[in-house]
C-alpha cells in the first residue's frame, strides 16, 4: 500500500503532470502529420528526456506514444493518408466512413476504443509482468540468448515484406551492434583498426576514434526513422490539401458502438495485448492482425471497406492494447516489444531503472508509477483527442516545406545533444542514408533497429552461454525454459518456410484475390 | 534508389564475408576457445545466406503479397510523378548533406547561422515561398535554441551571431 502512495506521490509531482501534458500535445501533433510517425515523435524526443526527472522521463515517451498511435488515425480518417503505420490497417475503412459523411463516428470510434484499448493493454501490463517477474528471476544465460533471438525472429515473422530480408535487415544490425570496444571481450571490432596506415589519415583516425565506443542507438534511430522521412517527403509529391468540414459530436453514438461490439472490442484487445507482449511485434502489426481477424469472423464481411465500424471497432482496440503490453517484454527482459519500447529501453537504462526481473520488487513504486501515467494518458487522450480532431483541419494544412525543415533541424540539434559530440550527428546522416535505401529495397527498418538494440544482449548471452558450455551447444536445450523457448524460435524460423510450401501444395483458387483499385 | 534484389543479395553476400572475415582475424582471449570472434563470424555467415538467398529470389512472394496489400490500403500513385528528371531522386540526398554541413559548420559559423541555412535550403527544396522560407529560417532556429541550450543546457557553439539569452 505504501508504494502505491508513494507512486501517487512521484506521478502527482508538477514537472511530471506538465511533462504528461506537453507531451501529449506533442505526440497528438506529431502523430497527425502524416509521414511523422509515433517512434519518429518517440526517437525525437529522447535527446529532451536525458534532463527530466526518471518518471517525467517515462511519462513523457508513454503520453506521446499514445497519443501520437490514436491522432495518426486523423489525416487517415480524413486525407486517406496514415499518420503512423499502425493506422494504415484500417485507413480505407475510415475514409470511407468519411467519404459517406460520417466522419465524427469514424473518429469518434478511433478516438473512444483507442483509449480503452490502452487502458485494457495497462491492466494486462500489471497483471502479467509481475507474475512473468517470478517466473523471470530463474533465467539464467541460456533463456536470456533464447529469448532475445525469439524477439529478433517475431520481429522478421511480422515484417510486411520478405522474411528472407528482414532476417538480413535484422543481422546487419546485429553488426552494427558488433561496432566498438563494448563486447564480452573488451576488444575494439570494425572500428577501421583492421586496416594498418588508415588510422594514419586524420579523417580515419577521427571516425575511428568515434567508432570505439560503438554506434549510439539514439543517433541511429533519429537518423533511421526521421531523416530518412525527410529524404522520403523530398522526392514524393505534396499530399493533397484537406476538404474543409464541419464536423458533429465526436462521441456520440460511441457507447451504443460499445454495447454492440463488445466481442469485436475485446477480441481486439486481447489480440493487441497478445501481439504487444511478443518480443519486436508492435502496434501496427497488431492493428493488421486484428482488421483480419475481424473480417473473418464478421457476420457481415461483405461490408469491409465499405466505412463499416465493425473492423475500425476492432483494430483500433488492438493498437493501443498492444503499445502499453509492448511494455512487459520491455520491462522485464529489456527486450523491447515494438519500435517504440526499444527507444523507451535506452530512457529506462539511462534512468536507472534497469529492466529485468528484480525492477518490480526493488522499484515497485516506480513501476506503479508507470501504470499511472499510462491510465493518465489514456484518460486524458479523451479531451485532449476530440481537441485535436476539432483543430486538424488547421494542423493538416500546415505546409510540409515549414514542418520537414524543422524536423531536421531537431534531428540536429538532438542527434548532438545526446553526448555533446558531432559525429552523433554524421551518424544520423549516415543512418538516414541507409533507412531511406533499405526502405526502398523492401528491407524493413524495425528489424535492423531491434538488431541494433539487442545486439549487445544477444552477443553477451551467446558469448557467455557458450563459455559457461565450453563450446558445447546441447546445453543451450538441455533446461526445460530454454528448451520451449529454442522449440518457438525454431518455429519461426520454419514457419515462413511451412507457408510457402503450403502455398505450393495447394491449390491457386484459395489465395486471396487482390482488392480492386 | 530502386535496386533489384539482384544488386542488394550480393552486396549483402559481400558485406557478409567482409565481416566474418574482419571477425576470423580478431585476437582471440587468451586460454580461452571462445573469443571477440564469434559472433561476427556467426552474423557474417548469417549474411552471406541471406544474401544468397535474396540474389536468388526466395521468399519474392511474401514481399509481393504485403505490397499489393498496401497498395490497396494507400492512394494511387499521381500522374505528376512521372514528370521528373533523372536528377530528382538525388534530391533525397539533400537532408543527410544539410546535417553533414551542420558537422562542417556550426563550430566556425555558430548554431543560428548554420541551422537558418539549413531550413532555408530545405524549405526552398521543398517549394516553400520565400515569404514562409525566410520567416522559418528566423523563427525555428531562435525556437531550437532556446529550446535546447536554455531549457535542456546543451552547449551549442554561439559563433558569429550570439543569440540574446
């Protein structure tokens, strides 16, 4: 009881309520830019975190998460442009709502189940993490290396794109990982030391210098995620300008929405909470998952993208639930449940609250804390949802040539204010080089970021793994943990395989036929 | 920047081998069988079979099935597109340019200097009038300014043209 007044006491003090507030307002505007996603608004914002208090901190990359993941569902709604990738599952569905004039409904929906997904994804967070913790507190290396390559295969398994590829994405960032003098051996790799005479030129000498300390994940992801979305906006076409309209009461009719789809919402949450928890699947995908599942079990299919509710009841339910569960694996492994938490791990190290099992005993008060602000942001998303719905119409119209230049100047500007040092800005350049020409390429982004963050984790575990085994790998399946977790990671591995021979076997007429544009 | 998989898997096959073999050459820990060098080995490999495989056009089919599913979830392409010269695509080159100008600058030119040439050129890029481009370029680095080195302490160069506060 104690810590529970005494995480009341932490989240109640001034800078954390107005860190809350701000931002929130930041993650709503960010989020309903389009091209400016959530983990863009997250990466961005963490070069700030660095000089708030541990939970402002944490509060601050929880309220605009979440809002930013519920306003990428405005220019969607409106514009049929996704804010954020988790909206773009069910973006169709709303703009064809809009387009039959129900616009307020459609935000309506996206507005109201948004927050109760992301208060069901809370109670889930405090429900499964510290039973997880008990079970956690027995790993010993070998679960660790299995459950940290478990994340890095979900993260290639949910990929939209080829698995081959994003199993490739996710190795290079593994190397990158590689980088520095920061491994189980101490000793400097890829850091242009290799080659004799090189280091001689200043220019090497100098990036060689840098690169002992390894690559930054901060740089890196403000590169990966937000300069390659400038580079993007500089050779796509502006997007279309936004239909003035008036828009009605945005929640009414949702509680009769409630009372008609309850199997649909807590489907949607408890796919959302499930796909959250896995290690490196996230929000968006959950929000693709549960617009399927929907479909499938709907009385009425053939209304699917016609604007009917049923599906946007569900995935919008999903997305949220899922961004708070992302959080479990996060909290209790330190192996981040999306793109976001992957951020959020580096904010939780930097704090002091190191993730792993013994943080919900020896900081339960914090960890209280945490679930607060998510129910605060999730409650407050309300008020502060159906304002920004009213002032989209003026926020949509800023111009992009005004918003794009201000976002690499904060690239900048943070990138360097993360360790005072400008190569952390080159780095961002270079990151953002290869974000844009990967994204080109069909090779997904998330996983070459959850490479970079778990590299170390992974290495340290299989390293140490491996010399506590003398070189032996049957140890690795030998405890009964290690041994499910080995069995999941294999699957995934195969799984990809087992669909595609299925597809082989099968015959054609059962794929899916592509919708008509 | 579109490359065909055909380009992409070998460079990976490449970029594979090169680090397993920077790996293989590694110092191993003395008395000990397992060293710095493992992990890269294992990655590299990793790559070079990925890599491969690219080249080869496995799991092509996955790719072609989420991109037509995202097409249909996103608006047609517009016929402006086409219009461009073979130049524009180098145009995505100009955000990663202005930050390494920022490197190169901002020591001698102080921050305000620097970063209003930076939003003014990517403004203009981007097709801002002048009556938005010059105000931003004014306006945003002031913001930035005294967001990061009043608020946050972060210690930007002042250069030629100190900032007020």
């Amino acid at each position: 009881m104690t810590t529970a007044i005494e995480a009341f006491r932490l989240v109640a003090a001034p800078d954390v309520l107005i860190t809350i507030l701000l931002a929130s307002i930041y993650g709503l505007v960010v989020g309903a830019l389009p091209g400016l996603t959530a983990t863009m608004a997250t990466a961005l914002l963490v070069p700030v975190t660095f000089y708030l208090s541990p939970i402002a901190a944490i509060a601050a990359i929880i309220s605009s998460s979440a809002m930013a993941i519920f306003s990428g569902d405005i220019p969607g709604c409106l514009l049929r442009i996704p804010g954020t990738p988790a909206s773009a599952a069910y973006t169709d569905e709303a703009y064809a709502m809009t387009r039959k004039g129900q616009a307020e409904t459609a935000l309506g929906i996206c507005l109201w189940f948004s927050a109760l997904g992301g208060i069901a994804g809370t109670l889930a967070l405090l429900v499964i993490a510290p039973a997880l913790a008990e079970v956690a507190l027995n790993f010993s290396t070998f679960e660790y290396f299995w459950l940290a390559f478990l994340g890095l295969m979900c993260a290639t398994l949910v990929a939209r794109s080829s698995p081959v590829k994003a199993i490739a994405a996710m190795l290079i960032g593994l190397l990158v990982a590689c980088i520095g003098i920061e491994n189980p051996a101490g000793t400097p790799r890829f850091t242009l030391r290799e080659f004799k005479g090189l280091t001689e030129i200043p220019f090497f000498r100098y990036v060689s210098e840098n690169l002992l300390g390894g690559v930054e994940v901060i740089p890196a992801l403000v590169g990966l995620f937000a300069v390659s979305e400038v580079m993007r906006a500089m050779v796509t076409p502006d997007p279309p300008p936004l239909p003035s309209r008036r828009l009605g009461g945005i929640l009414r009719g949702q509680w009769e929405l409630t009372k008609r789809y309850p199997k649909q919402q807590a489907r949607g949450n408890v796919t959302g909470i499930i796909i959250g928890a896995l290690p490196g699947a996230g929000a968006d995908m959950a929000a693709w998952i549960s617009y399927a599942i929907s479909k499938r079990f709907s009385k009425e299919p053939h209304k699917f993208g016609t604007g009917h509710p049923e599906g946007l009841v569900e995935s919008g339910a999903s997305n949220n639930a899922a961004l708070a569960a992302g959080w479990v694996p996060a909290l209790l492994f330190g192996i981040p449940g999306d793109t976001i938490t992957a951020i959020a791990i580096g904010v939780l190290y930097m704090k002091g609250l190191n993730p792993g099992p013994t943080l919900f005993t020896e900081r339960a008060s914090s960890m209280y804390a945490l679930y607060l602000v998510f129910i605060i942001a999730n409650i407050l998303l309300i008020p502060l949802g159906i304002i920004m719905i009213r002032l989209a119409t003026k926020v949509l119209r800023a111009p992009r040539s005004a918003i794009m230049p201000v976002v690499i100047l904060c690239c900048a500007a943070g990138t360097f204010a993360v360790g005072n040092n400008l190569f952390a800005v080159a780095c961002g350049a270079a990151f953002g080089i290869v974000g844009f020409a990967m994204e080109r390429n069909g090779y997904p982004v998330a996983a070459l970021v959850l490479g970079i963050v778990m590299g170390s984790m992974v290495e340290q575990n299989f390293v140490t793994s491996l010399i506590k085994s003398d070189g032996n790998l049957l140890p690795f399946f030998e405890r009964p943990v290690s041994a499910v977790l080995a069995a999941m990671t294999i699957a995934c591995l195969v799984w990809p395989i087992a669909i595609w021979a299925y597809r082989k076997v099968s015959p054609k007429r059962e794929r899916m036929p592509l919708p008509a544009q | 920047m579109h490359l065909s998989d055909r380009i992409t898997g070998p460079f990976l096959v490449g970029l594979g081998a090169l680090a397993a073999y920077g790996g293989s050459r590694l110092p191993p820990v003395p008395g000990q069988q397992i060293g710095p060098n493992v992990f890269p080995m294992v990655v590299g490999a990793g790559l070079v079979l990925c890599g491969a495989m690219i080249a080869l056009g496995v799991g092509r089919v996955f790719e072609e099935e989420a991109e037509a599913d995202l097409a249909a979830h996103e608006n047609p392409p517009s016929p402006a597109e086409t219009r461009h010269g073979p130049l524009f695509g180098l145009r995505a080159l100009i955000p990663p340019a202005l930050l390494l100008f920022y490197v190169l600058a901002v020591d001698r030119l102080g921050f305000f200097l620097t970063a209003a040439s930076i939003v003014l050129t990517a403004s203009k890029t981007l097709g801002a009038s002048w009556r938005l481009a010059i105000p931003l370029s004014i306006l945003a680095p002031a913001a930035i300014h005294l967001a990061f080195n009043k608020l946050l302490r972060v210690p930007l160069p002042p250069g030629f043209l100190p900032m007020p506060w």
